[in-house]
C-alpha cells in the first residue's frame, strides 16, 4: 500500500511476503520471526506481526563506531 508517495507496510505478512520485505532467505526469515515470538498461526497459515519483528531486530544494531570506520 502506498499513501502519499510513502510505503505502508501490513502489520501482519506471510512468510513468502517477509523474505521480500526484510531481503532476506526464507529459512532466515522464519528463524528470526520465530526467535522474536512474532509468528500467529491461523488454520495452516502462519502470519509475523512486523511491528513485533522490528522491535526484534533493533536488538541487533551495531552501536560500534570502530565498525562504521
């Protein structure tokens, strides 16, 4: 969805969708959204809660000015 010449992102993706989104493996992406508990089951589908995954992820941001030389 694109409001005002910005991307929205859903709160909630499939796991095909993510791999697109986050630009990463499909195994990698399931790994991730399980570790961060973001994954909801419905019937057979499975859908990851981004907003849960993103706050995941800022686990990982190098503070490290030694890695940005």
């Amino acid at each position: 969805m694109e409001v005002k010449g910005r991307q929205l992102r859903d709160k909630f993706i499939r796991y095909k969708d993510g791999v697109k989104v986050y630009h990463m493996g499909l195994s990698t992406f399931q790994r991730i959204a399980k570790e961060a508990k973001a994954c909801y089951k419905v019937g057979q589908m499975v859908l990851v809660n981004t907003e849960i995954l993103d706050e995941y992820l800022e686990q990982f941001r190098i503070m490290d000015d030694e890695f940005y030389k």
